[in-house]
C-alpha cells in the first residue's frame, strides 16, 4: 500500500517557489528520490495561485515515510521552510490495489 502526499507551501513575494528552487537546485529533492522508498518527489506551480508551489510526494509505505521523516534531512527542509515563512496544507492519499485499474479511461 503506497503513500502519495501531497504538500501545498504558501508564502509571500515567491517565497514559496524561491524555497522548490533551492531545494531542487541543492540538491536535496534528488537526495529525497533516492531515498529507499521514495517513489516521487516533485514540485508544481499552480495556474490559479502564483504564492502556492505544490509537492507532490510518494512513498512505497508507511515506514519509508517515516524514516525519511526522521533522517537529519528534515532538519535542514525545515529550517529552510522557516527561513521562507512558509504555511503549509497536507493532504495524504493511500493507494487502494483492490479497486479496479481506470486504464480503460485513460489516452495513451
């Protein structure tokens, strides 16, 4: 049963976007889709609100996630979040293998 997560950062000025491109251009979102588990990690600019970056991050369960959470890692994301004074809302989403595929809606 996978993970997905995704995390709206919400700032001022493009504070929120300034923090997707440190992370991105540190290094540390690639650090994070090498972790074991990590099966995605990355960053969306919504159309509609230009102070919103969104996260969108997916991991293989419940104890990658929790490693990843614990990992010196997450010091340094969140004094960085700090440093930006971003807000965040969270919305975690577990994967269902029961349900049937939708690949029949789906254009390839």
């Amino acid at each position: 049963m996978s993970l997905t997560i995704h995390i709206h950062y919400t700032g001022a000025g493009g504070s929120a976007r300034r923090f997707a491109e440190e992370m991105t251009a540190s290094g540390t979102a690639d650090a994070i889709r090498h972790e074991p588990g990590n099966l995605g990690y990355d960053y969306y600019l919504p159309l509609e609100d230009p102070e919103t970056v969104l996260l969108i991050d997916s991991w293989r369960d419940q104890a990658a996630l929790d490693a990843h959470h614990a990992s010196p890692m997450m010091a340094r994301i969140a004094a960085m979040r700090e440093r930006y004074d971003l807000h965040m809302r969270v919305e975690r989403f577990v994967s269902d293998e029961a349900v049937p595929s939708d690949e029949s809606f789906l254009r390839r």
